[in-house]
C-alpha cells in the first residue's frame, strides 16, 4: 500500500504481559481515544510482531515508534531517538526490540525505510511479568501522549508549509 507524503504511521510496540514492556501498546490505545489524533494518522498496536510488521510498514514516509526503552534513567523518564541516534538504541531482551531492528534493517536493504523515524519511549521500572504499567511508567504514559501529539502537529505543520 503506498501512502501520499503526508502518510503518518504511529506504531506501538509492546507485551503486555510484562508490565511496563506494554507501553507502546496502552499509548495507542490512548490515542484511538484521543480527539487531538488527525483522522489521517494510522495508528497500528504492532504488540510484539516484529519483522511481520513489514507489510504494514511499507510506503509510510513517517514513522513514529512508542515503546518501552531502558536506558539506565530513572523509571518514567520520557526519551526520543530520531536520525543517527537510532543506531545507538539500546537492546534488550525481548522479542520485540530484536524484530524492530531488524526490521528497519530489512527496510533500508529493500529501500522501503521511512524518510523519518522518530522513537518515543519511557524508561520501565518493571518488565516482569504483570498487565498493569508500574506507576511511574503509567504516570508518564499521559506526558508521553502528548509529546506524541506535538511530534503529529510538528510534521503537519511541515506539510503545511512546504505541501509535502
């Protein structure tokens, strides 16, 4: 499927069945309730899928990713990753984090990449095993909304300005 250039995929990535890693999952279950979310933006809860992802992924000139990310911070702490620091993403073991990057390998070897990807996360507390966000992470949940929004109005704006 090819989108236009104005073609925003937001994906969620996450497990809920271990706690904070479900992250991406409750944000875009919070933007498909969120009235700011322009009726143009694709929102896709991508769990834990990885590489199958591809398919969905496709055609998308921006890609915002909302996940879980342990970066040695103090649990709920908001992070951001776009151009060549998402070469330094720190890993972790999980299915999921292992898929992504080699899906966006997969993508720039089949010169399918996005022209901007944009990683939003939350440094977990807890990724045992559990279905509720730790307090921290859910207390953050709201403030990483709407930084998720800003990123939206940011490259709407954009558009608007310059038509692509």
């Amino acid at each position: 499927m090819t989108q236009t250039c104005n073609g925003v995929l937001v994906l969620g990535l996450g497990n809920l069945l271990f706690s904070d890693d479900g992250l991406g999952v409750h944000a875009i279950r919070g933007l498909e309730q969120d009235a700011r979310v322009d009726a143009g933006v694709t929102l896709l809860d991508g769990g834990t899928q990885g590489l199958s992802l591809m398919p969905h992924l496709s055609g998308f000139p921006r890609l915002l990713v909302i996940d879980a990310v342990d970066v040695g911070e103090a649990p709920g702490t908001l992070v951001r990753f776009e151009g060549r620091a998402l070469d330094g993403l720190p890993g972790k073991a999980t299915v999921h984090q292992l898929g992504f990057a080699d899906l966006m390998v997969a993508m720039k070897l089949l010169g399918e990449s996005p022209e901007e990807v944009v990683v939003l996360g939350v440094q977990p507390m807890s990724t045992e095993w559990g279905a509720e966000l730790t307090p921290p992470v859910q207390n953050a949940l709201h403030a990483l909304l709407d930084v998720v929004i800003a990123q939206l109005e940011s490259w709407a704006n954009r558009e608007a300005l310059t038509g692509c």
